[in-house]
C-alpha cells in the first residue's frame, strides 16, 4: 500500500471527473464544428463552462479554458503586459512576488527581452508579502505598471498571501490590473465574484484530469491572445478545445467545492498531527507563525539531503517532494526558501508534505513508522 504526500503535484482524480470524462470521451465531434456531433461536444463545454462558473460565483463568460495552470499564468502575464503597454508605451513594469510559480516568474523574465522591467514585492522572513509596502509600492509606479501578480497561496510553503487585499487596492483604487495564481488556492485565496483579477486555476489539483485548466478573465480586462490559429475560446486561446477532459475537470470542481467545508476540517485535524510528527522527527516547520494552507507543510531536517529522504521514503512507498513539482529531480536550492532568507545549505535539506482528498490516518501512521529511520540513514 502506497501512502502519497504530494497532493500539491497533482492529486489523484475523484471518481466523479472519471465518471463525467468518461461519458464525455464518447462524444466524437470536434466543438467547433457546426454539424449535429459538433454541437452535442459544444454542448458539453459550455455546460461546463456555466458549471464551473456557478461554483466558483464567477460568469461562464469569463472562463477561458487552457492546458493547465502554468500556460493560464502565461497568457495572463504575456497578455496582460503586452496589451497594456500597446495602449501605453509608458507601462513598462510588471510588478511580481519574488516567491511565484514559474509559469509566472520565467513569463516575466522572459518579457524582460521585450523592453520591460520587473520591481520585485517585498517578502517578509515568514514568507508573507508585505501587503502595506507593496501597495505603496503600486500607488508609486501606478503611472508605469503593466500588471501586478500574487499567488493565493504558495505552493511550497502553503503560506496564504494578502493577493484579495492587494488586488482590491490595484481595482478599486488604482484602476490597474492584477493576476493570482489560484492553482493552491482550494477556497483559500481572492473572490472570484468580484471581478478585481484574473486568476489561473489548474484541474489536476482539485481531483480532475491533467492536461486542462482555466484563466478567469473579468470583463474589460486587456488581453492579447498568446496563440494563434482556429480562435477558440473568445479568441484568447486558439486550440481544439478538449471536450472529455473539460467535462471531467467541471465535475472535479463542483465536487471540491461541495465537499470543501468538510475536507477543511478533516485535513486540519491530519495537518496538526502530520506537523506533530515532523518536529518530533528533528523536523523545523517553515513559516509556522504565519497564515498557511491546512494542505501543505515544509519542513527541514538539519544534516540531511531533502532529495536523499525523498528516495529512503519512497522506498517504503511512502511518496513526498523536495519542492514544486516543475523543478522536482533538480538539484538547487529552492527560490521561495532562498527569498525568505534560508541559505543555500538549509534549503537542500527541506521536504514538502501536502495532504488531499484521499489523505488518511493510515498515511500518518506509515510515516511516523518510518521517518525517524530515514532521517538516521539520510545523516550517515
């Protein structure tokens, strides 16, 4: 029996989205297509589209639908920045946590080749952004920025971000636009009934299928497409839409918000226990003052390789991570951790443990089993 600790990489798929994928893939036709088997599969998407819509209290109209969360966070900063500054040349400033996923970072690097700059906010030694002086920072340059971005919650870390607080001020106060990453979010991060962002969401961590995600887009917001071809999804996304993997994705999140309540309270009660393990283990929690995620945990074991734990773990079945799954197997120092203040040395010896749906007592029972040893073996 396997016992999986890495629910922040994906988690596994709810019987619900196999069920609705399943009865899509039986569609044939392509939802673009005009005839009856292009209609039926269109059906299906846009009755996804209202589905996700209702449970997220966002309209249809404002789903986009994408590979995943790391190409929505693409075109939202690529699509963003670039549309703003064609109707301003003087908006030239992205203005990004240092501690954002890649899909938001390597975009905003990579517009650095285009003309634009990158002011950084600042992060506090618990891995909180510093919401009062980020907003300071936004009225300064608000002549000169293109966009602003903060995750809801870091998928390293688990830490929550002030993102609605922030993104509230670029809205309603500043008129500028705001992206968050809402991959880790589950519940915990901006409304997305209120229109202040737009926001990158990914099926696979909610119990849906790989391969599909969404960008929520409020009305108004600029935006230059990053593909080009057919024109789908309100031209803004060019691509054969996936009829199957959208159907699965729509049940996976009505079926996370359905249960959300529940499951909140549930994972708390593993989260202490899991954190009671790890610092009986030598485990130092990070950021365990500040305002987390009740799903993920990073820990240090001082005098141990992370990557070495992840093998003698595995070899028990027992499944976790040394950080973001889209650097997982490379051998450096975690950014998020080396931003917060932890040298290159402390942050080679970090786990990162997230719980999920199928998360269990028995998973914790297997690790306190085995942790202690694995630590000793990983010392020697």
């Amino acid at each position: 029996m396997s016992h999986y600790f890495d629910h922040a990489a994906t988690t596994p798929i709810r019987p619900a989205a196999v069920e609705a994928w399943l009865h899509a893939a039986e569609q044939t036709g392509n939802a673009a297509a005009i005839h009856g088997a292009g209609r039926a599969a269109r059906r299906i998407v846009e009755e996804a589209r209202e589905r996700i819509g209702e449970a997220l209290g966002t309209p249809a109209s404002t789903i986009i639908f994408t590979s995943g969360g790391t190409e929505a966070d693409n075109l939202a900063i690529l699509g963003v920045a670039r549309a703003r500054r064609q109707a301003d040349p003087a908006r030239n400033l992205l203005l990004i946590s240092p501690i954002e996923h890649h899909g938001v970072r390597d975009a905003a690097c990579h517009l650095l080749s285009e003309g634009f700059s990158i002011h950084e906010m600042p992060l506090t030694d618990r891995g909180v952004v510093n919401a009062a002086a980020t907003a300071d920072a936004m009225r300064l340059h608000a002549d000169e920025l293109a966009l602003a971005s903060l995750m809801a919650v870091n998928n390293e870390t688990g830490v929550i971000q002030p993102a609605q607080r922030l993104a509230a001020v670029a809205h309603d106060e500043l008129g500028l636009p705001f992206h968050c990453d809402m991959v880790q979010a589950h519940g915990q991060g901006p409304s997305l009934a209120d229109g202040q962002c737009t926001a990158a969401l990914a099926s696979h961590k909610l119990g849906g299928p790989m391969g599909v995600g969404a960008l929520i887009v409020p009305r108004g917001t600029p935006l230059q497409p990053t593909t080009y071809g057919g024109g789908q999804e309100s031209r803004l996304r060019s691509g054969t839409v996936p009829v199957a993997l959208v159907a699965g994705f729509a049940a996976a999140v009505v079926e996370a918000r359905r249960t959300q309540d529940a499951e909140t309270a549930r994972l708390q009660a593993l989260s202490r226990r899991l954190e009671d393990i790890l610092i009986q283990a030598g485990g130092t929690i990070i950021a365990d003052k500040a305002p987390r995620s009740t799903q993920i945990t990073f820990a240090l074991f001082p005098g141990c390789l992370g990557q070495d734990l992840v093998v003698l773990l595995d070899a028990h079945d027992i499944f976790v991570s040394t950080g973001a799954a889209c650097t997982a197997g490379v051998p450096h120092p975690s950014p998020v951790l080396l931003a917060m203040g932890c040298s290159e040395a402390e942050a080679m010896t970090g786990l990162r443990f997230s719980l999920g749906w199928t998360s269990t007592e028995a998973d914790l029972d297997a690790l306190s089993h085995t942790l202690a040893d694995a630590i000793e073996k990983a010392h020697r």
